[in-house]
C-alpha cells in the first residue's frame, strides 16, 4: 500500500510533439492550479500537496469527497482548482484557501468550493499501478469514474488521443493553460511539457508539470 508522501512525475519541455506509433500519447489539457495527491482509503481522504505537505485541512469540501469512495482503496493524482463565478479558473481564491484551516476553512470552502480534477491513478485495492502504461491507466480511471458515479469535488479531466485535433476549439482559457500529453509516469522522474504558459494549444508535452503539475 502506498503511503504519502510521494514525489509527482514532473515535466520538461520537448522541442516536438511525440511520434505516433503503436501505443499514441495522451492529450489532456493542463489547469493551472495546485498540484495534489488523494490517497483514499475506505472514504477517508488524506490531500498531499507537491511538495509533500498536508492539504486536507485545507481543503475539506474535498476531503469530504471520500464518502463517495467508500470501500475503495485509491491513490488520484490531479490537480486543485477553485472556480469563479464566471466560471473560470480563480487561481487567487486557490492561493486563499490554502492559507486557511479550521472554521476559517470551513468557511473558505462554502464561498469558493474546491474541485480536485483528476488525471492519474497510482493506486487501486492494494495494487501498485505506475509502471502500467499511461493508455491503461486512463482507462482504469474513467471506469472507475463511471462506475462509482463520481461528482464534485471529484473531476474526470478531459482526455484525447488524436494527435492532429485542433484543440484550441474545446480547451478554452477559462479551462486551461497548455496541453499534456504521456505515454507512461513514473513519480519524481520528469516528463515532457509544453513551453507555452498563456493559452491552450496543442504542443509539446508530457505529464503534470508547471504551476501546479
């Protein structure tokens, strides 16, 4: 069983994107937000920061989330983001609501509720995925997700494995900042990301990296 703290798989810029070949990356958007592990066990949610640090206090709308997993055993990797009211990515209400524990957290959460969007699984029933390949992961995720029904503050990121689409139509700003794309993680090696920082666009890319991945 794993247990926290664990190192992300960071990322590197790469000059082109990947070659298709027989096992074709996978494309998701990168949100900018915290970079967080949820390690649940039997509805019990503990929240770890990037660096290792202890968010649940923080965020207890999420660690709240767990009742909607209980009797599963997983560890999520994903990404912390709050919303505006327009819909947006609110990274300053995020920074905020990391400060904040106890009843001002509480409070924190009722005025800007906390998602955790999900990109990764790491763990399943006491059975260590990472060295699965990234395509079977995904799949393993979206099962999951759908079989579980899961709602916020849990969110299934978007994820494409055309290499040629235009993403620019569907990956607005308000949803995210670069593209991502990986074939395999490994925590604490890096992948490759994309060098661009102001806008979606389908470019070179790897795994969580930047702001928050």
């Amino acid at each position: 069983m794993l247990m926290p703290p664990i190192a992300p798989m960071l990322a590197r810029p790469l000059p082109a994107l990947p070659p298709a070949d027989r096992t074709p990356p996978l494309y998701q958007p990168k949100l900018d937000g915290f970079r967080a592990l949820a390690f649940v066990r039997d509805g019990t949610v503990y929240l770890q920061s990037r660096g290792g640090a202890d968010l649940s206090g923080a965020f207890p709308d999420v660690a709240a989330g767990g009742g909607q997993l209980v009797g599963e055993d997983v560890v999520f990797d994903g990404e912390l983001v709050v919303l505006s009211a327009e819909g947006r990515l609110d990274f300053g209400a995020l920074q905020q609501r990391a400060r904040r524990r106890g009843h001002t957290g509480a409070a924190a959460a009722a005025r800007h509720p906390a998602h955790l969007v999900v990109f990764d699984i790491f763990e399943r029933r006491d059975r260590t995925l990472m060295r699965y390949p990234q395509h079977e992961l995904w799949d393993v995720l979206a099962a999951l997700f759908a079989r579980r029904a899961l709602h916020a503050p849990w969110t299934l990121i978007s994820c494409d494995r055309d290499r040629d689409r235009d993403r620019g139509e569907r990956w607005t700003p308000s949803a995210c900042a670069r593209c991502t794309a990986s074939r395999t993680r490994r925590p604490g090696r890096r992948a490759a990301r994309p060098g661009a920082r102001s806008r979606p666009m389908a470019c070179p890319a790897g795994r969580p990296g930047g702001t928050g991945r």
